[in-house]
C-alpha cells in the first residue's frame, strides 16, 4: 500500500525495554505479515483495535500554527509498547497497522512560508492530499470490522476520520469533540481548525457535539454556525461546567450521548483542552487528565463508538520539561480506551 507504512515485530521491539519476569506491550501487539495484504488480515483477526499513526503538523501550520505535532506519534507508540501486558489490559488486543505516509507531505511542507497567504494555500493543498489518505485507510479498516485508534498529528485529520468513517459505514455519521475549541472555522483551506466544517459541509458529519469548549475562544462566526445549525451541533462550556457550576460533568455526559451515540459516532480527543499539556495552543486552564480519561472510558463503551482520534500533542514544546510524559498520558487514554470494551 503506497499510501501507508506497515510496522513490523521487529520496528515495536525497537521501541520497547525488555526485562526479565515482565511482558510490554511491545511483545505481544499484533502487526501484519510480511507479504500478507493488511486489510484481508484484519478482517481475519481477533483482535479489536487497529493503531495508525498521522505524524503530520502541516494543518495546524496551515492554521498560523507552530510545527512539532508531528513527533507525538513517536513519543506515543515507545510508551505503548512499554506498557504492561497483563490482566487489566492485553498488548494482543492491539494490531499497529502503522503509520500513514505523510513524508513527501512533510518534505514539501518544509519548504514553505506559512506565515505568507500563498505559503498557507499551498499547506491547505498539501492537508487535502493526507485527508485523502487518512479517509481511505480509516474506511478500509473500519469495513474490516476493527476499531480505528488515530494518533495524530494536527486536528485536521477529523476530517479524513469522519469521512472514512462515514464511507465505510454508507451514511453520514456523528462525532462528540473534547477540546476547547469548536473547530468549525470557515471553508478557507483546509487546516487543522476547520476539519468539522468540511465534514459538515460536505455530508459526512451528520450530528457534532462540541464538549468543554472555552467561551473566550469562540468567535462570533462560530456561534452563529451553532445557532444556524442548532438541531445538529450542539456544544457546552468549560465554565458552564467548572466555573459558574452552572452545568455538572457527568449530566452533561449523558446529555451529550443522547445527542451522538444512537448512531456510529467518532470520539476526538484534542489534548489542547487538557491544562499546561505541550500543544500548539497550550491552555493554562481547562479539564484534568482524569476527567479526560473518564470521558474516554465512558464513550468508549458505547456500542457505536466508531473510532478514537488523539490529536495535537507537541512532545518537544520548548516549555515541556517533562517530554516523557506526553506519551505515556496518550498511552494511558489509549489504554483506557481499549479497557472500555472489555467490560
């Protein structure tokens, strides 16, 4: 497949520290064989869950945004595989189809100014050459009957994510979105801030519902959108929920099901919204990690939940004192993620 880079046994055992008397992740995690086609293989494997990595950050330079989201995957996928593989949640359940081939993507994006008009159009080319890719590989693997786990990479690749999923299920399906923005920005060229709006404008995305989203980061063509569109985006706010206590959490969970999960839905997860977590858009307020994983824990087990998408992670931020730790909070939620549907 040219537009997707397999992993191998061998690739995770790099990533992973052996010890004596443990077993990691890393050694028990599904990968396709050699010579085998990878889709034909899902569909004739146990397992449930199928990781691909989107090291890209073009849609979030194409969005004024500063590079770095790319390294997340990396940082993710070595915490991965060095988690236990043990009673509470088994590495076998788990296949790494790989990673999406974004490199001659990245390559050329290197060379452009994003910060002029034209270098910004050229970006938005370049995103709508991996929504392609990302929207195929996630249909495939869905139509294989196996659950997506996106690690991106920029917000962008909702897009590509709810577009798959919606092709491989024959209708128009619905997403709920933890962040703090609405990403509903206008139909400008595409970029990591207006993937739901594509999807919306084009079908895909039948019912969105915006949780936690900061009130001071919505602007005014947003809401409108909102209004306009009331009977299928819906949102609440951060400080309806933790600051004016207008709003509780776990009421507003079960009222945010209600508006998504009767159909297949997507689950996203922009860890921007997670306070002092090293994303382009870090915040110094917003919902904690644990709140963050409950949400996981609580769609994950809904019967309709179509894939999980984790996205803007910039490990390298130069204010992360702790780069370690951005990849083992994305294979905590991953973790959380898979033990959702075993109970």
């Amino acid at each position: 497949m040219k537009n997707i880079t397999l992993f191998t046994a061998a690739d995770l055992l790099k990533y992973t520290k052996q010890r004596s008397g443990e077993i990691k992740f890393g050694e028990r995690i599904i990968t396709i064989p050699n010579g085998v086609d990878p889709f034909e293989f899902l569909k004739e494997t146990e397992a449930q869950f199928v990781l691909v990595g989107i090291p890209e950050d073009i849609g979030i330079r194409a969005n004024h945004g500063k590079p770095g989201a790319a390294k997340a995957w990396d940082y993710a996928l070595r915490s991965i595989c060095n988690m236990q593989h043990n009673r509470f949640c088994k590495g076998n359940s788990l296949i790494v189809l790989g990673q999406v081939d974004v490199s001659e993507a990245m390559e050329a994006a290197a060379t452009i100014d994003g910060r002029e008009k034209e270098g910004r159009r050229q970006l938005s080319t370049l995103v709508e050459k991996i929504d392609k890719d990302v929207s195929h590989v996630i249909c495939r693997i869905i139509q294989a009957g196996k659950i997506p786990i996106v690690l991106g990479g920029g917000h962008n690749n909702a897009y590509g994510n709810v577009k798959g999923a919606a092709l491989a299920k024959g209708k128009p399906v619905n997403a709920i979105n933890y962040d703090s923005r609405a990403r509903l920005r206008m139909l400008e060229g595409r970029h990591s801030g207006n993937g739901f709006s594509y999807a919306f404008e084009e079908g895909f995305l039948k019912n969105y519902f915006i949780f936690g989203m900061h009130e001071s980061y919505a602007n005014k063509g947003i809401l409108e959108t909102i209004k306009k569109h009331n009977d299928r985006l819906r949102y609440n706010t951060y400080e309806q929920i933790a600051v004016r206590k207008e709003k509780h959490f776990s009421e507003e969970l079960a009222l945010a099901k209600g508006f998504i999960a009767d159909d297949p839905f997507g689950l996203e997860i922009d860890l921007s919204a997670l306070p002092h977590f090293p994303t382009d858009t870090m915040t110094a307020s917003g919902f904690s990690i644990e709140k963050a994983r409950h949400f996981i824990h609580y769609f994950g087990q809904c019967r309709n939940v179509a894939y999980l998408h984790v996205c803007e992670a910039v490990p390298e931020l130069e204010c992360n004192s702790y780069v370690h730790l951005t990849g083992k909070v994305i294979a905590a939620l991953i973790a959380d993620f898979i033990k959702s549907k075993m109970n």
